[in-house]
C-alpha cells in the first residue's frame, strides 16, 4: 500500500473545471479566494470567491506558501491557453509585462479609448463565464472554428479538449498537447475560450503555450 499523498483537486481543466491529477502545470491562480477546507484540504462545493479569476507565475520573488493552506486556494494550470479558456487572467503583480500585454490586446480587441482596468475586465469576464456556464455552450463546426479563429482558442469535443495551433489542432491533456487525431470538419464542438479573450487573442497578444505545443 502507498503512503504517497493523493493529488489535491486543483488542477484546471480547459472547462474549468477542477481535477484531481499529479501534473502541476506552469502557471499558479486563484478565483479570489479559499475554496477548500483547511484541515482536509478537501474543496467545498464553491468554485470562486469572487471575480478575480487570475494566472500567476510558479515563483515570485522568492515568496513560499503551503498550498491548500490558510490562504486562498491554489490551482495550477498546463499553460496560458487552458488559463485563458478557463477564464483567467494574467496577474498584474507577478506577470505585469503578460498583463500590460493583454490588456493593450483588450483594448485593440473592443476598439476602447484607454486599456480596460482589471476591474472592468474582471466583469466582462465574470459575465461570460456566467452566462456560458460551462455546460450548455452553443455547438459550433469544428470547420468554422478553424476558418475563423486565431491561434489558442480552444474547444471541447466528445473526444477531448483541443486547442488550435498553426491552422490545425492538437489535443490538450494535464501533461501536455499531443498530435490530435483526424477529426471530421463537421464536428461539434463547443468553444470554450471567452469570446472577448479570442478577440484579444487575435489582435496579437503573445499567448504562452506549454513546451509540448512545439
């Protein structure tokens, strides 16, 4: 019998949804705050405390915290495009040049005076992530998304999770993308990325993918 602690369900999936897997990921976030029980490190029913959904660094400034601690709830990602499609956004502490970046992309993105604050991004946000709910996203031709969306989108399929790279696709698992099997143009998918971040997606924002993208 081992005596190897089990995996803590907080690695997200493209979905958003929380997963109990051994593969950490390259990024850290949080949803505002504690989602789990201290003394178990077990996660209640809540899924977010409020609407700062945010991607951080692995490491800053020499800071250490104990994960599924006193604190907030920890979760950790493959990489910015399962981030992004989770609905997270780049901290503006830890990855400021990725968060300027973005919001720089935003800004191009919804044709805005001035870049958007957090707040007002946090919102918008919020609301796709709240009306989409995740389960009941429209189905759309894989054909379609192929044509018309850019690099990092990404979408789910009876088969998996795939997101678009260099024209075509590759299949995302916890530990990496994989050379993604022939699919059928006419598959229903349902598209996962937040519509506003797609648009930011394709004005250039400089997306970080996991090394296993190529």
């Amino acid at each position: 019998m081992s005596d190897r602690p089990s995996p803590l369900q907080n690695r997200v999936a493209p979905d958003g949804t929380l997963h109990a897997v051994t593969a950490r990921g390259t990024l850290m976030g949080n949803r505002g705050g504690r989602l789990h029980d201290r003394a178990s490190g077990r996660l209640s029913r809540a899924r977010w405390t409020s609407r700062r959904w945010i991607a951080c660094l692995l490491c800053f400034k020499q800071r250490k915290r104990a994960v599924m601690a006193a604190g907030y709830t920890e979760l950790f990602f493959l990489d910015e495009t399962t981030a992004l499609a989770a609905g997270h956004r780049p901290c503006f502490e830890c990855r400021h040049a990725d968060a300027l970046a973005f919001q720089a992309a935003w800004q191009r993105a919804e044709d805005l005076d001035a870049r958007p604050g957090a707040d007002a991004m946090d919102r918008e946000l919020h609301a796709e992530r709240a009306v989409s709910a995740r389960a009941s996203l429209p189905v759309t031709a894989l054909d379609d998304i192929l044509r018309t969306c850019p690099d990092g989108t990404m979408v789910r399929a009876k088969s998996g999770f795939f997101a678009k790279r260099d024209g075509g696709l590759l299949s995302w698992q916890f530990d990496g993308y994989r050379r993604a099997p022939p699919l059928d143009p006419a598959t229903p998918v349902n598209v996962l990325t937040p519509a506003v971040v797609i648009k930011a997606l394709a004005t250039g924002y400089p997306l970080g993918w996991h090394a296993s993208a190529g």
